[in-house]
C-alpha cells in the first residue's frame, strides 16, 4: 500500500513537472491544455504542479521561459472559462491576476540578471516573441466571447419583436430583462479586456526596454501594423466600411517610423510607431461609433416595419370587422325585403279575394 502511494504520488508530480499538452486549432493561435481551471475545486494542484516545475528548473534563463509558457496556461484558462462559464465567473479574475504575475515574474528575472552584469537582450527578444503567440490567441478568444454575446443579443431582439407582434407582454418583458444581462454582460467584458491589455502591455513594456533598440523598433511598427489589420477585419465583420483617409495620420506616422529605422533612428522609429499604433485609437472608437449607429438604425428600421406591419393588420382587422357589420346588415335588410315582399304579396291576395267577394 505505502508503495502504491508512493509510486502514485510520483506520477502525480512528474505529470506536473512535465506539464501539459499543447493544443493546435486551425487558424488560431497555439496554446497549451487548459487543464485545471480556477473554477475546479482542484486547481490548488495546478498551483502546486507548477511550483514543482519551477523547483525543478535550475538556471534564470530557464525559469524566464518557464513563467511565459505558465501565461500560456493561464490565457488557455481564461479561453476555456470564457466559453464554459462566461464573463461573469470568478475564476476568471484569479486567471488573469496569476497571468500577469507570471509575466512579472518573467520581465523580473531578465531585469535581475542585467544588473548582475549579463547581457539580457537575446533573453529578452526570446521571452517577448514566445509570448506573441499566447497573446493573439487572449484576444482571440475575448473577440471570440464578444461575438457569441452579440448573437445571443440578435436573438433575443428577434424574440421580443415577435413577443410584440401577437401581443405576448410578460413574454416580452422577461426577454427584455435577458437582453439587458446581456448587455451587462459585454459592457464587463470590455472592462476585462481592456484590464487585460494594460496589464500586458506594462509587462511586455519592461521586457522591451531590455531588448536591442533595433528589434524593439521593429516589434513597434509590426505591432502598431497588426492593430490596424484588427480593425480593418473587426469592421468587415460588422460590414463597416473604414475609408482610407480614416487612416491618414497613422500612415503618415508609419511611414515615418520606417524611414526613421532604415536611417538607423531606433529611438525615434519606436515613438513614431507607438504614435501611431496610439492614434488607432481614436480610429476604433470612430469605427464603434459608426458599428453602433448602423446597429441602431437597423433595429429602428425593423421596429418600424413591425409598426407598420402590425398597422396593416389592425386596419385589415377593422376592415373585416366593418365588412363583417356591413355583410351583417345588408342580410338584415335583405331578410327584412323578403319578408316585406312576402308581406306585400299576403295584402295583393288579400285585396284581391276582397275585390272577389265584392
């Protein structure tokens, strides 16, 4: 028995120490098995696995790397309890919180290691493109909650038009109430997505500070390029058409950060493409504007058409009712012909016996 628990509890750390799987989705970025999330009872041995793992690596290059693939996990997480529990589960704040230790502890180790001397800039480059994948794969999967809260809220609102239309109220009111969790729902993801990026960015900040001007330059304007692509596709999701001079100060900006890099300006290339990559910005909350405008303006329009359809049947209704009045009365003074007629015809027999009988 005491070897069995032994031999159990020796399985048990070096599945730990190993670590999980990794996990490939077409078209998205890599990121490793969720495993245990903060919303299992067990995730206590998720925390005690990666210590393991962390005892067990023995040089500062080595734990660095092992803090980036541990944000890996920790954006598998948030991924997994997005689509299982949604915006509002609590694990989910306790998975960004250890994300962004991790990465702390990542950048921390690098700025340990420069003030005992060593050159930290290959480390530094290393531990920021490792984590490039992990990172698009974190907003993947916000873009992803966002959309399925957006179907959810296209849906209710079809369900409530058509509660409206046969006169269905507490039916309606319940969906209302639904679509406003819903609302509340994305307005917190927001938040937490917005929380998420600060968080990243700040960490990946002092990673950067430690790589070579050169590459940091570089890393600036393919960052501030791939924030503009996000915006192109988020627009043509929405059907949004973004016009090109929508993008003039940022090209403007762009084309100066390289110019500045080819003329070996690292310094000011990265300025530049930060500008830039900052000026989208004001770009996004135009296109938002615009998504919600058209948004608005297509439920106004099929509330109209509701309107109008129910218009025409309230008339339609009132013209049958009318017809049915009108069919009503003339069978009346059609029954009431008849019977004069009938009437009339007894009185000519009548008057003619009299005119006999005279």
């Amino acid at each position: 028995m005491k070897k069995t628990f032994i031999f159990s509890m020796f399985a048990l750390m070096t599945l730990f120490v190993l670590g999980g799987g990794t996990v490939f989705a077409q078209n998205q970025a890599v990121l490793p098995n969720a495993g245990l999330t903060p919303e299992s009872n067990f995730y206590f041995l998720d925390k005690f696995g990666e210590a393991l793992r962390e005892f067990f690596t023995f040089n500062p290059e080595g734990k660095a790397h092992l803090q980036i693939t541990f944000a890996s996990e920790r954006i598998a997480e948030i991924k997994v309890i997005l689509e299982t529990k949604g915006v509002e589960a609590k694990g989910l704040e306790v998975a960004q919180s250890r994300l962004q230790a991790n990465l702390a502890n990542a950048a921390t180790i690098v700025v340990d290691q420069k003030a005992k001397g060593k050159d930290v800039s290959q480390l530094a480059k290393e531990l920021d493109d490792e984590f490039d994948a992990p990172k698009t794969a974190l907003e993947e999967a916000f873009e992803a909650e966002e959309r399925a809260l957006e179907a959810q809220e296209k849906e209710l609102k079809g369900k409530i038009l058509e509660a409206r239309r046969v006169g269905d109220t507490a039916q309606a009111e319940s969906l209302m109430q639904q679509l406003g969790q819903i609302k509340a729902q994305k307005e917190l993801l927001e938040l937490k997505e917005e929380e998420a990026e600060d968080a990243l960015e700040q960490e990946e900040e002092r990673l950067e500070e430690e790589m070579e001007a050169k590459e940091e330059a570089e890393k600036a304007i393919r960052e501030a390029e791939k924030e503009k692509q996000e915006i192109l596709d988020e627009a043509a999701e929405e059907d949004v058409t973004v016009p090109a001079e929508a993008f003039g100060k940022f090209d403007s900006l762009l084309a100066q950060a390289r110019a500045a890099l080819a003329a070996g300006n690292f310094q000011e290339a990265k300025r530049l493409a930060k500008q830039a990559e900052k000026n989208l910005d004001s770009v996004e909350e135009a296109v938002e504007d615009l998504e919600d405008a058209k948004e608005k303006e297509e439920e106004l329009k099929e509330e109209q058409e509701e309107k109008e359809r129910e218009a025409k049947e309230e008339q339609e209704e009132k013209l049958k009712e009318e017809a049915e009045k009108d069919a009503k009365r003339l069978e009346k003074e059609q029954e009431k012909a008849e019977d004069d007629a009938r009437k009339a015809e007894e009185r000519l027999r009548e008057v003619g016996n009299e005119e006999e009988d005279n």
